[in-house]
C-alpha cells in the first residue's frame, strides 16, 4: 500500500486520458469509477504497473503516499460533492482534492472554504484540450492556495502541453480563478467556432463545393487564421459519410449541442457589466439552432431575399474567400477582446491578480482554442499588463484598421442575401460602438427620465453630477 503517487476518481474520456497521460510519465497512478463495468473496462484495457484500478474510494485513498492527491473528474454540480463527501473521511489533513472538471467557479470557492474548515486543501483546475489534449498534452488553468499548487505542480508541468518547451499550465489564482478562467475559455471557444460556421454558410451559400471549401480552409491555416479550429474544420469537409455517397457535413443534422459553458459566460458578463456580443450570439445562435422544427416551419412561412446561390467568376471568388477571412480574423480578435475583458474585471473585483499575459500564454497549446494568433495577445500584455481592452494594443489596432472594409462588405453581402452571421455581425457593431465618441444613450436618458424620473448627466456639467427635467409634456 501507498505505493502511488496521483489518484483520479470519474474514468469518462477525460479521466482516463489524464491518468494514462500521467502514468505514462513515470507517475504511479490509482484510479477509480463508481461504475463497476467502466473499472473492469479499464482494468482489462490498460492496467499496469503505473496504473493501479481500485474497486472503491477507501481502496484508491489506501494506495495513494501522503499527503494524498486526488483529481475528481465527474460532471460539475452534485456529483462532484457526492465524490467529496464520500472522500472527507477517508483523508487526513493536507491531503489534497483537485476538482478537474467545468466546474461553476463559485461552486470551486465554497468547497474550498469547506474543506479548509476540515483541513483539507482544495484546488479548482480547469482542462481543455478534449480527449486527444488530455492524453498527449493539455493546457491546465488551476487555482487555489499556492502551497497546494506547489504540492501538484509537478504533476500537472509534467503531463500539460508543451509550447517552446514551456509547459501550458500556471497557477492562474486564488479561489475559483481557474475554473473562471476554464469557462471564459469555453466561451471565446464557442464564439471562435460560430464564426468559422457563419465564414462556411457564406462561402457554401456561394457556391462553393466541400472540396474547395476544404482547401479554403487549409489556406487559411497557413495564415494569421493558423488554429486547431481551422485544421479541424478542414479535415471535417473533406470526410465522406460511411453509409452514403455524400460528404459527412452535408447530412449532419444542422442542430447544436452545449453543455453550459457558454451560457456561464454570457450571464457572467451580464453579472459584470461586460458587453460580450460575440460570445452571447454564439450561444444564443446554438439556441436557435435547435428549434430545428419551428425553423422548418418558418422557412416555409417567412420570405427573405431571393434565394443567394451566386455564379460567380473564379476572380469574384478569390475576392469573397479573401474579405471572408478578414471578417472572420477580426471578429474573432473582438471575441477574445470581449473574453479577456471579462476576465480582467472578475479578477479585480475578486482579487485574483490573474496575469492575462500568462493565460494567453498557456492557451497556445494543448487547448481547443489553441491558435498562431494568441502570441500577439501574450506580447500585447507583456508590453502593457493594465491594457484596459486588447483591441487597443498597436498590433491589434492595426488589424482592425487594414481589414475592416472586407469586414463591412462581408456583413453587407449576408444582410443583402438573407444569411444569418450573427457573430460576425455582433462583433462589427461592438467594434463600432467602442470606437463611438458619442452614442445615441443620450436619447435612451431622456426616455428614462421622461417616464421614470432617473435622472440624466449634462454634458456642460461635472461628471457624477445629475439632473431631472421638470418640463416633460404629460402623455395621457
């Protein structure tokens, strides 16, 4: 007994890709799932020296060294406590959990204070790479007391990705910074792969074969647009269906899937006071998109444009795939604006002090927003650590000034022929609005003090100073 060195509780496709990950650099590794068939399973398929299966939680925590360390990786939310509670009294004080999974940062921080009163440490680390990241490499987002970092950092630099020989992890905070941090990921996530989805409905509306398509997006990778996101969706258009003689793509049923990340992002920028229009349209267009019925039935009810399958010449071909790519490479600058931005302000009104640069940093590889393009964020926070928005970095503002007009006639070209970019045009309005010197909320006070008497600054006045008009009409 105590011959191991980590333990994992949850052997989903996560769990189990970390802990093969983990033992295959030489740590000795304990794992355990409440599912009798699933231990068996992965019994019989990799138990080795380096990993030990163990038929229950007293039996894991017996194999484990001390102080123990112990990765949850179960669905967020009651089953996470059901696996703390089962583990409380199997442990002794400075022994470790780590919860691994989406969790809900607020969720992170109470148990933290919980199992602290019980002399427990607790650390929050979120993951993302998906099954292929967690077994080769994934970028980690943990956060917590430092002396409880300092127990699994080790761990955790041995099994992360490597980017230029760094490993993508960092201690990111205190309390819940780091499945924060994992969430707002998974938001900018959400609004990156949008984007690229609303990018191919213009081209494909245009008539553009898959193959082509294809070969679009293996140009762009090789371009500012450089990403997993990209590559992957490259090798998506070319796969063929294995019960037809179509492409795959083209008999995916057209209604997506979430698991609550996004929509933690959105109502979190909401709670904030953060603009997130990108992210929050990219969730609401997967809302949208699974209302499969009522939009069958409305296309058949509601008339838009004359139907847009352009025969266009291979010379306004390459014009469009090229003001395509720049709506797409600056919507998606102001996406991560919109994340990063929300991320700054968690941090200083929960006191994290989370290092932007060095989040960046740890997303260029191992995660699903891995991309060329984040290097110019991590250099962008180096050179100015309190930039107030990314948008406004040199390079960055560079970008958005060259390319901006293929942006507009892109945004133009769908509302003309009826197709839905509601990312791509989010993103444009947001850009806009930041770079407004005067919006018309000068007429939206008014309204707010004609009927409710809120009250409105004057611009001829000090700001904080405010005023009602006693003259408005009465409206019977």
């Amino acid at each position: 007994m105590y011959e191991c060195d980590f333990g994992f509780i949850g052997l989903g496709v996560m769990g189990q890709n970390l802990a093969r990950n983990m033992a295959s650099k030489g740590f000795r590794v304990a794992v355990h799932d409440h599912l009798p068939c699933v231990n068996a399973s992965f019994s019989e398929t990799y138990a080795s020296q380096n990993l030990i299966c163990c038929t229950s939680l007293s039996d894991l925590v017996g194999q484990l060294k001390q102080p123990r360390m112990i990765q949850v990786m179960v669905p967020a939310g009651d089953a996470v406590d059901a696996v703390i509670a089962g583990l409380v009294s199997l442990l002794d004080p400075g022994d470790l959990i780590i919860d691994g999974g989406n969790t809900l940062f607020v969720d992170t921080a109470r148990r933290e204070r919980e199992l602290a009163d019980k002399g427990i440490r607790f650390l929050g680390a979120g993951i993302s790479g998906g099954e292929e990241g967690a077994l080769k490499g994934p970028s980690i987002m943990p956060s917590g007391d430092r002396t409880s970092w300092s127990m699994v950092k080790p761990f955790f630099e041995a099994i992360a990705a490597k980017v230029d020989g760094q490993p993508c992890v960092v201690h990111v905070g205190s309390g819940g910074a780091g499945h924060y941090v994992k969430m707002v990921h998974n938001g900018i996530e959400y609004a990156d792969m949008q984007l690229i989805c609303e990018a191919y409905h213009i081209l494909k509306s245009a008539g553009f074969s898959n193959t082509e398509l294809a070969d679009i997006f293996d140009q762009w990778n090789q371009s500012e647009l450089e990403s997993y996101l990209i590559e992957i969706t490259a090798q998506i258009l070319r796969q063929k269906d294995l019960h037809s003689d179509q492409d795959l793509i083209d008999v995916v049923v057209d209604r997506a899937g979430q698991k609550g990340t996004g929509r933690w992002t959105a109502l979190s920028g909401v709670q904030s006071a953060v603009p997130l229009s990108a992210i929050a349209s990219a969730v609401e267009a997967r809302l949208l998109s699974s209302r499969l019925d009522e939009r069958r039935a409305a296309a058949t009810v509601l008339a838009g444009p004359d139907s847009w399958n352009m025969a266009i010449s291979d010379n306004r071909k390459v014009d469009l795939v090229r003001q395509v790519r720049s709506a797409l490479y600056l919507s998606k600058i102001v996406a991560y604006a919109q994340g990063l931005d929300l991320v700054q302000r968690a941090s200083d009104e929960h006191n994290w002090q989370v290092d932007i640069s060095a989040i960046a940093s740890i997303w260029r590889g191992g995660c699903i927003i891995r991309a060329v393009f984040l290097r110019h964020i991590v250099d962008a926070y180096k050179l100015e650590p309190t930039l107030i928005n990314m948008m406004l970095a040199p390079f960055f503002v560079d970008a958005l000034s060259s390319g901006q007009h293929q942006w507009r006639e892109v945004v133009a070209l769908a509302a003309r022929g009826g197709i839905p970019i509601p990312s791509i045009s989010a993103a444009l309005s947001y850009f806009d609005a930041y770079r407004c010197r005067r919006l018309p909320a000068n007429l939206l006070q008014a309204q707010r003090d004609f009927f409710g008497a809120h009250s409105f600054e004057r611009i001829d006045r000090p700001e904080g100073e405010f005023f009602h008009h006693p003259n408005w009409p009465t409206i019977l």
